[in-house]
C-alpha cells in the first residue's frame, strides 16, 4: 500500500534464507526427505500511479519500449494499454519476464495507475547445495530485475524517481 515502508532486497532476502533453512531442518527432522526445489524465482510489483511520471498515454513513453503511444489528433487517442515482454538471461541461467498494465487502483481512490511486474525465475543447480543454488539464483533474480528497471526506464523517469544507483539493496 501507498505508506507501507519498502522491503529492502538484503532484509527480505535474509528472512527467505531463515525460512528455508528452517524449512530444511523440518524436512530432515520429520524423516520427509530433502527438499530439491528445481527453479527460483523473484517478483517485483512496481506500482505506476498517474500524475507522477505520467498523466495520459501519451506519456507512457518512460517505459523505452513502449516509445511512442499512437494517437491522430481529432480521430484517435490512446485509451489503455496491456502487454508483455520475455527475455533470456544470457547462459541458460533463466528469463526475465516484464507485464506492463494499466489499470485502476481500487485500493486507493479508484486513480489510474501502471502496474510493471518484474518475474526473474530460473532453474536451481543440483550440482551445487540447495541452498546457496537458490539464494544464488535469487540473487541472480535480483540483480536481473535491478539492472533491466534501470535500462528500460527513461532518464525523465530516473529524474522524477530521484535514481542514482538502483541496484544499492
């Protein structure tokens, strides 16, 4: 929600390494067998309220891939816009995955606003220990989404979103 405090990458990720170690020691101590999860994944919701770098279509340019949005002036304007991008992390390590929405905030004030998930997910290598394979991918994950939200966000967006160094956790 708007006033929640943002979770830093570094504490939500020492709260999932806790959690799955305990969840490995229930696993052994209840005799279940070892966990061998087989793909890691991240999620980031960005919430895109209008008004702030935007306030019609026509200003969805800061998303660099969405350019330019159509319009004829007096014939056609822009109304909405859904879509959807998949990309490879280079060496078989996984795929990046960006939804763009644009949407109402029915948890606000019935506002319009761009919901841009961010999925980074990717498989867990057996040949390593399971854990340090998915904190490993995770933060591959991480650092994937970091890295990819500065590059496809224009300078215009950095400028309003006060962005120096976007991948500091």
């Amino acid at each position: 929600k708007g006033g929640d405090q943002y979770p830093r990458y570094s504490s939500v990720r020492a709260e999932f390494q806790d959690c799955l170690t305990r969840l490995r020691q229930f696993a052994e101590q209840q005799q279940l067998g070892a966990i061998e999860p087989d793909q890691w994944e991240v999620t980031y919701v960005n919430r895109i309220p209008q008004s702030t770098v935007w306030n019609a279509p026509t200003d969805w340019s800061f998303f660099k891939p969405l350019n330019a949005i159509p319009s004829v002036d007096g014939l056609i304007e822009a109304e909405s816009f859904s879509g959807e991008w998949h990309f490879v992390i280079p060496d078989q390590q996984g795929r990046l995955h960006v939804k763009w929405q644009h949407a109402i905030d029915a948890e606000q004030d019935a506002s319009e606003l761009i919901r841009l998930d961010l999925t980074a997910r990717g498989p867990v290598k057996t040949s390593d220990d399971m854990e340090s394979s998915v904190l490993n991918g995770i933060d591959l994950g991480h650092e994937t989404i970091v890295r990819s939200f500065r590059v496809l966000m224009s300078d215009a967006a950095h400028r309003e979103w006060k962005l120096k160094n976007v991948s500091s956790s």
